[in-house]
C-alpha cells in the first residue's frame, strides 16, 4: 500500500544543479547526472539536500544521508572548512495539528524515547545470507556502540543526550535507551526489485569490486516485518529495528530500473544518475520503525563517500575497522532521526526538510586522538567518530551561528 503514494517527486529533486542556496552551507555532495542511464565520469558534487528530503518526506521516508562528493571535481585538498550548520535551522515541530499523507503510517506528533514509550530498544540486523558475508568483527563493533549508547543513558556526554531538549505530543524526549538482542538475519534475498547495471558490478568499493544484487524499499520493508514477526517482537514507538544491508547489494526506493530517476527514484552511490544515498529511515505500513544502513562506501571510484573522507584525507578508523567505523555515524545519525521524527512528518525539521542529523551530516567538530584514528565520542573508554547533532538551544543562544555540538553538555 505505501509504494502506491509514497514515491511521487523525488527525480526532481534529484537532478537539480549545483548553484542552489545549499551548496553553499553543506560539504559537498553527490549529484544526479542530468540524463537518465549514463554514467557519471566526474559527478558534479552538489544536489539540494533540502528538495530531496522534503520530496522524500511526502513519500514517506526521512533523514536521507545524502552522499558527499571526494573526486577532484568537488574538491581541492583539504576539504572546504566544516560549517556551522547544513540547513536553514531551527528546528521545528510539525505536531500541531499532525499533518500526516494519507494512508501512511503517522504518530499524530509523537516521539520516540519518552515517559511515554518508555526506553527506546534498538535492535540490529546483521542481514547476511549465504553468498554476502558479514564479518563478525563489523557486527562486534556495531553492536558494541549501540550497547556503549544505552549504556549511557542518561548522561549529558554524547550526541544522543543532545535529544533531550526536543519533545512530541506524548512528553518531553529523555535519554533513555536498552540494546535490543540483535538479530544474524540469514534469509536468502529475495529476486532483484531493482536492476544492477553493468557499470555497477565494479568500482563502487574501495576494494574496486561493486554490486550484484540490488534490493528496494518494499522489500527491505518486509524483511524487517519478517524477522521481526518470526522473533515475537513488537511495532511501535519503543522499539527500532536498524537493517545492516550486506556488502555488494544496492539498494534503491522503487522497484525498476536504477539508471533512471523516472518516478522519483533513488539508490545508494553508483555509476547511474540515481546515486544519491548511504542512508535513511522511515515506519512501514506494520507501524515498524526502521532505518536501512547499506553497507559502507568511502575512498570510491565513483568519488562519492559515506564516509569521514569526505572530510579528512583518508578515512578515519579508531577501532581500526574502516568498514564499521564508517558505519558509526550514519547509524547514529538515524537513530536520533528517527527518535524525534518517527513518521517522518509530524515530527522535528526545518523549513527545508532537514532533520537533527541532516544539519550536521559530515560535521565533526573537535576531534582527539592521531590521524587516521580520529574520534570525537567516548564511551566507557572506547572511541568512536560520529557526526554531530543539532542544537536549537545552542543556535538560539548564539543567535543563528552555530548548532552542531557533540552532546548536552556543550550546550552549557
């Protein structure tokens, strides 16, 4: 039923040109090529943030972490200094009344992590059939993040207590997190709902070695509804369910071709004009709360990166897990997304669409540790690089200068 409504004006979005207000505030990021089905030699870096995620948002899927753009097109060594913020900030409650499109699941302007809802329980899924390994080392990290996160429930430390100051029609949001069991999702995939074009089946990883399979959302909706039903657990505002995609396996909104943005579509970074996305969250039609992570792209051929390459000169890796490291912080980013705006509609943006992680996507602020190794989160001793979050606390006090901090505690 969501595939129906949910699609409708994205490809717009996703070939307007470098030029716009954005590109001058944003790190550089990844763009549509003008025609459908070519390649892209050298991408043009920059595409509106703002128009793909409130497109994105009348289809009813958020916190787009658009793509950032490394090749020699879009930037010079180093990268262009970080900004203070990404969109057109404050943040706003879109709550009263919910405005919500119809038939798709909304929360009436409530929020995630309250007294309400109780702990927020975040659950992982390491979705690795036979034939697209996951290494038990990236799981290991992950996992252990997402159990440091609960941990520290509470205190005013890190990117998560930043939440505290937000609030939704059912209370006043508080730290308050529980690490769900994770799931080892062994499931055969499912037959392609997206193409994998030639191009595509080389160069989109580090490594040089690209997709062979490629997944849609309605898909990945019901892999997460599957393994969720089998295991008993429930759909609502207490629980996220974080879908770790595999490596090699693209994912895209539609089904259809991925070489073409007809009908809004949108995949994860390729050679097509689609390339667009490392992640983003959304509620299906079962009221499940998820986020899809694909699997982590950075130092690509194609020139765009999910990764602190972006920013840095080579990708930073405190656990000496590049894969996992680069995976940290768009997980953190949709996690506190999806707490303060579960439905993606009725919950907290600003006038361009952006959420609390997209105005600090690919801001790191102050980091410690050597190069190479960089970090910015601590938790219980164990090191982690995470884009900041935002603050209208913060942006308020200052008046209108800065917004993205590294938790509550630098709001004081």
């Amino acid at each position: 039923m969501k595939q129906a409504h949910k699609r409708w004006g994205l490809g717009a979005a996703l070939i307007l040109a470098a030029g716009t207000s954005l590109a001058m505030a944003t790190p550089t990021v990844a763009s549509a090529a003008p025609s459908a089905g070519a390649t892209t030699a050298n991408p043009p870096c920059t595409i509106s943030a703002s128009q793909v995620n409130t497109s994105a948002r009348a289809q009813g899927i958020g916190g787009i972490i658009v793509a950032a753009g490394t090749s020699a097109t879009c930037q010079d060594p180093p990268p262009p200094p970080e900004p203070a913020f990404n969109g057109t900030p404050p943040l706003l409650f879109h709550g009263s009344p919910p405005i919500c499109v119809p038939s798709s699941p909304c929360n009436n302007g409530d929020v995630m992590m309250t007294r309400q809802t109780g702990p927020l329980v975040i659950t992982p899924i390491f979705w690795a059939p036979a034939g697209h390994p996951m290494s038990a080392a990236y799981e290991q990290i992950i996992t252990t993040y997402l159990i440091e996160v609960a941990l520290s429930s509470g205190q005013n430390t890190n990117v998560f207590s930043v939440l505290n100051e937000y609030y939704g029609n059912n209370g006043q949001i508080r730290y308050n997190a529980r690490p769900g069991l994770p799931i080892y999702d062994a499931n055969p995939l499912p037959a392609n709902g997206c193409t994998v074009e030639s191009a595509d089946t080389t160069k989109i990883y580090a490594d040089g070695s690209g997709y062979n399979a490629c997944l849609d959302d309605n898909q990945l909706q019901a892999e997460v509804d599957s393994v969720t039903a089998a295991r008993h657990l429930p759909h609502n505002l207490s629980h996220i369910y974080v879908l770790y995609l595999p490596k090699a396996v693209e994912s895209c909104f539609n089904p259809g071709s991925s070489a073409s943005t007809a009908g809004g579509q949108a995949c994860t970074i390729n050679h097509q004009p689609t390339a667009a996305y490392c992640a983003y969250h959304s509620e299906d039609p079962a009221n499940a709360v998820y986020a899809n992570l694909a699997y982590p792209i950075y130092q690509s051929p194609t020139g765009f990166t999910c990764g602190s390459d972006s920013r840095f000169p080579v990708i930073e890796s405190p656990n000496h897990n590049p894969d996992a490291d680069t995976e940290i912080s768009p997980t953190s980013h949709e996690i506190n997304e999806a707490i303060t705006d579960p439905d993606t509609q009725t919950g907290w943006y600003d006038s361009s669409g952006f959420e609390n992680g997209d105005e600090c996507a690919y801001i790191y602020g102050a980091t410690k540790g050597r190069p190479g190794a960089l970090y910015n989160q601590t938790f219980f001793g164990l090191h982690f690089l995470t884009q900041q979050e935002f603050s209208n606390n913060v942006f308020n006090a200052s008046g209108g200068t800065a917004g993205c901090v590294d938790s509550q505690r630098a709001e004081s």
